[in-house]
C-alpha cells in the first residue's frame, strides 16, 4: 500500500511522523473521505471545497491548490492497485513545541493521503439493513468541520457496536435529529424522504447532496426542514448515508423495528438509482 506524506509516495510501514504533531497531541487537524470509482475520484470539486471549509473553520491556510490536490490524488490512486478506492486526506497544523495557541509564525502543515479498496456494503446486509441505536448528541457546535478530533464520534459509534448494530443516531437537546456518528440520517414518512437542513451541527455529507439530487431528478417527494425526535421514532423508513456505505437501509432502531422491519420501497429506489448513477455517472467523471 503507497500512501503520501508531506510531498513523498512511500510504503505506509515507511510513512512517519514526530510525535509533536499537533494533530497527534491536540487532534488539531482535518480530513476528508473521497470514494473512488473506476480511478475516479468522485466529486472532487466538491470534496476539495468542504476541505477548504474545513480549513477555513480551523484557521489553517490551504497548503496546495486545487490542480496540486488533484495531481497528488490521481498519482495516489494511479500508484495503488484497486479500481475502487477510498482515499483518507488529512492534515494537521503541522509540528511544533506543545503550547494550545497557533505556532507564530505558521509552521509547514502535515499532509498524510492513504488510499484503501472501496468495500461497499455486500448484499446480505442491503437485504437485510442494519441496526441503530439513538444518543445524545454531545458533541461541540462546529459539526460541519469535518475535524480529525472523533473522539465523541468514536464513543457514539461505539455504543451501537457494543448493541450489535451499524450506527448510532443523534439527537440535540432531546429535540431534534442531526446524524449518524459517521454518516447522514434520512427519514421517510408517508413515501417522502426527509433530510435535516446542513447547518453547523451536522457534516454536510457529499452521499447527502447525491441522494437528494437523485431524489429531485427521479420526481421522489422530499423535504429539507428540521427533523423531529418523534418523527425518528415514528418512520416508516430510516435510511443512512456516506461515501464509503453509500445508502443503507436501518431496520432496527433502539432494538425495536422501523417501519415493518425491513428495508423498505423508499430504499429499494434509492439504493437502485444510486447504483445506476454510479454506472453512468460516477465511474466516468
Ligand atoms: N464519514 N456525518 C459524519 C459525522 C461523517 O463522519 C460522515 C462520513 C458523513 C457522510 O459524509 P459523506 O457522504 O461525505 O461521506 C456524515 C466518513 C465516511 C468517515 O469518517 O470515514
């Protein structure tokens, strides 16, 4: 496996870094997840801008520019053997003495890329869905960064491993749903398809923006408004989203059943244009 580390392909056993890195010592960094179909990366424009949010949202200066990224990326892929990939982008404020505050003046930021096979979801569990628990969602206010810092997602996610399930849905203040602990909720009701609108308490998923142009483009009624705690807990279908799960279907939630328990007609549509939009679409562009 060849990963990149700050302007050099090697091996991942050869990739290292000092341990003053800042995103070792304070998680002060961020990343993002790009699927690859084909050799393509999919959505890159899109993925690099939410990156460039993110950085923004931490006060970190871009290190490359969008031709930069996409050379690094595509000799990435190129030097890796799958067809699918997932690409890991990450970076960090870089390396410095311990002290919170920014180093002055900046530092050389740390670039890490790694690529992995894009293992989609098999068919047992499209047939079947997947489990979810709810929690609070006790994370901080900036949710739209796509921050390195997981630790309240890795605690999330693990209390639905710990239940035997896939996913773990959040809920704000006891009132309202966000998302999953590493992926987007939507729910249906009555053949429609609720999404929760981006703000800063979720990740502004690229899965997210697919499924509701598919949605859109397939005359699918759907809405974009605030989802209620009830409305999670009384849905016909639960549906989860994100560029390595693509769309899944969530049958169980808190050990109960959704809807009639398995994966429903809202699903079956979805994932089906999905797959058809990523045989003609995402595998060629
Ligand atoms: N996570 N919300 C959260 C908190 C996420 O971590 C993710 C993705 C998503 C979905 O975003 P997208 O559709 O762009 O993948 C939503 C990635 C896959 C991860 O951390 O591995």
């Amino acid at each position: 496996m060849t990963v990149y580390l700050n302007g050099q392909f090697m091996p991942i056993e050869e990739a290292r870094i000092p341990v003053l890195d800042r995103g070792f010592i304070f998680g002060d960094g961020v990343y993002e997840v790009i699927p690859v179909y084909s050799r393509h990366a999919f959505r890159l424009a899109e993925h690099l801008q939410r990156l460039q949010h993110s950085l923004d949202g931490i006060r970190l200066a871009n290190p490359h520019s969008g031709d930069e990224w996409a050379s690094i990326i595509n000799e990435l892929i190129a030097r890796n053997a799958e067809q699918d990939q997932y690409l890991y982008l990450h970076i960090t404020r870089g390396v410095a003495k311990r002290d919170h505050a920014f180093p002055n003046p900046p530092i050389q930021p740390t670039v890490f890329m790694m690529s992995n096979p894009l293992l989609t979801p098999p068919a047992a569990l499209l047939a079947s869905g997947v489990g979810a628990v709810s929690a609070a969602d006790n994370r901080w206010l900036r949710c739209d960064i796509k921050a390195i810092a997981l630790l309240p997602n890795v605690l999330l996610r693990q209390m639905a491993v710990d239940a035997g399930c896939a996913e773990t849905i959040l809920i704000r203040d006891n009132a309202f749903m966000t998302e999953g602990a590493a992926s987007n909720i939507f729910v249906v009701k009555n053949n429609t398809l609720l999404a929760p609108p981006k703000n800063n308490l979720m990740l502004p998923g690229i899965t997210y923006d697919v499924i509701l142009e598919i949605a859109a483009a397939n005359g699918i009624p759907h809405e974009i408004r605030k989802i209620a705690k009830s409305e999670v807990f009384d849905a016909d279908e639960l549906l989860l989203t994100s560029s390595t799960k693509e769309v899944l279907a969530i049958t169980t939630l808190d050990g109960k059943p959704v809807g009639t328990g398995k994966p429903g007609a809202m699903f079956a549509k979805l994932h089906k244009l999905y797959q058809d939009y990523k045989r003609d679409v995402m595998r060629k562009n």
